[in-house]
C-alpha cells in the first residue's frame, strides 16, 4: 500500500478530469491545479458531466450478468461487492471533495503526489515543470500523463530524477481502467511501486513499463494495428466493412480498425497520421524492419474525404458507419 493521501492533479482537460475524479471516488485528497479563472470555467463543467456519468454508469452496472459484462465498469466497484447506493454515496463524496485551484504553490504545498496531466506540448510542460520544481516537498512524487513525450525529455528539469516517472491512463478510466507505470533511466524502485500501488488504490489495474518506450503498450499496439487497416483501404485493397470482418470474425475482437476510428474520431486519427508522416526518420526504419511501408499520403487523403464531408466518426452520427 502506498503512502499517499494529497493528490494533485495539474491540469483539468479530459483525462485531467477523470483521473481526479477518479482518485476522489476512491478517497484521496484531490486538488486540481489550473492557470486561470477561464480553466476553471472549462474544467467545472466536465466534472459535472462525470457525476452524472458515473451515476449513470453504476445505474447501468445493476443489469450485469457478470464481470465481462459490457455494462460492467472495473474503475467502479468489484462484481462480488456491488453496492450501487455505496458507489452512488463515494460518487457524490467525490464532486463534492473535488478542490479547483490557482495558486500552485498553495496546491502543492503539502502534496504526496502531483500528476502532470496538461497539453502535449513540449515547450509548455518543460515551462511548467520548471516552475513546479522548487514548489514541491521533497517528499513528492511526479508523474506525467502524457501518451507521446517520453518522461526522459522533461527529468533535468523536474529536480526530482528518482521521484519522477509515467503514468499513462486510457480514456473513460471508469471502465477501461488500466494505466501504464513506465520508468525513465533514474527512476527509483521505491518511487516506481508507489506510484504501482497508487493505480492499484484507484482501482486500475497497474501495468509496468520497465523502460521508456514511445507508445508505451497499449498505442504500440494499437497504432500500427489501426495503420494496417487504413492502408488496406487507402490502398484500394479492400472497403471498411470488410476489413472490420476480416478482424473479428477472424480474431473474435469486438470491433475492426475503422469502427475504433469512428469511436476514436477521424480528426484525432488524422492527426495521428500527420504526425507519424513528420518524422520519418523515426518510424521509417521501424516500419521497414516490420515489413510495412504505410502509405500515409494516402491515408490522409482517405480520412480526409470523410472529414470535409463532415463524417467525423460516432460523435457526429456517421464516419466510416452511420449511426
């Protein structure tokens, strides 16, 4: 079990949101830091939409027929231990305890831990790190959230090379609880199981990453899976529908790449594309060891069809599928 009790949480964008909640739902002590009375003003609203979502979804959870249930949520309670009143009254704790901040200082004063969770934007979270680490008690850990900067860019600037590492979290956290622990080259032992045990103690289930790795494991799985599909297409090879029932009805997956797409959103997945195809020296090499030169001019030309025509995937009611 770890030691920390006073949670902070820098930043309040989608994922900032959950993750303190979440931790919140769970017991902890829970300050959101953000810059301005305008942050305050978008991130007040995205809590509100969780406590109706986690109501929400523990009113869904009543129908499960099992722990594989899609109904069933692992962020919010255990299958042999569902109490929905229970988990409504933790619910309501949490965006009831939830402390929004300005001051940083005063917000990490006392902190145990403190979960950078801001834009992914180098030039803005070494700014920020930069500032937050005199601000700290030595007593602190760092981590931060983010899915495409390695923690290594930002260690010198942290002041805490030992105390600091990645925890990277999925989207809707309620459910798809898993977050990646990875360490960089001076994380501590001790640092990285507390920071494993906290996961634990909010209910994801904890996976180590005991070296940097750009993708960490889910997106370095996920993103050549999801290029491999769209280059199917992009190509000419075959039409979305058949791709989709070459993987499932091949694999027993429960959706195909382009019905992620839709769920994902056809800008972010153009946006992937674009970034990929700007550093080549990075992914070419890779990709040609894997035996798959992905033609992402193609691919953006494809997503972009769909993205002028206004079908921007599930949010917007048509992508690749109608819905």
């Amino acid at each position: 079990m770890s030691s920390i009790k006073k949670v902070v949480v820098a930043g309040g964008g989608v994922l900032g949101s959950q993750i303190a909640f979440q931790a919140a739902y769970c017991g902890f002590d829970v300050t959101i830091w953000l810059r301005s009375e305008s942050s305050i003003g978008r991130t007040q609203p995205k809590l509100d939409k969780l406590k109706t979502t986690y109501f929400d979804a523990i009113e869904g959870m009543k129908a499960a027929k099992s722990p594989v249930d899609p109904n069933w949520c692992r962020g919010i309670a255990e299958f042999d231990a569902f109490d929905a009143e229970e988990c409504k009254a933790k619910a309501e704790a949490a965006y009831s305890n939830l402390k929004l901040e300005l001051d940083l200082a005063k917000a990490v004063g006392d902190a145990d831990l403190v979960i950078e969770s801001m834009a992914e934007v180098q030039e803005e979270k070494t700014a920020f790190f930069t500032k937050l680490a005199p601000l700290m008690p030595e007593k602190t850990l760092l981590v931060t959230n983010s899915s495409s900067l390695l923690p290594s860019s930002f260690t010198k600037v942290t002041g805490r090379p030992g105390k600091y590492l990645a925890l990277h979290f999925a989207n809707s956290i309620w459910k798809q609880n898993i977050a990646e622990v990875m360490a960089q080259a001076e994380t501590a032992q001790e640092s990285f199981d507390a920071v494993m045990d906290f996961a634990q103690e909010i209910r994801m289930i904890p996976l180590p990453v005991n070296k940097e790795k750009a993708g960490y494991l889910l997106n370095s799985l996920l993103i050549p899976f999801l290029f491999s599909g769209l280059d199917l297409v992009a190509n000419g090879v075959s039409d979305p529908e058949s791709v989709d029932k070459a993987w499932k009805l091949g694999t027993g997956a429960p959706r195909g790449p382009f019905e992620i797409f839709d769920v994902v959103g056809l800008t972010t997945a153009y946006n992937i594309v674009e970034k990929y195809q700007k550093v080549p020296g990075i992914i070419n090499p890779l990709l040609k060891k894997m035996m798959l030169p992905y033609n992402f001019k193609a691919q953006k030309a494809l997503l972009k069809k769909y993205i002028d025509a206004g079908k921007l995937g599930r949010a917007s009611g048509e992508g690749f599928y109608k819905y």
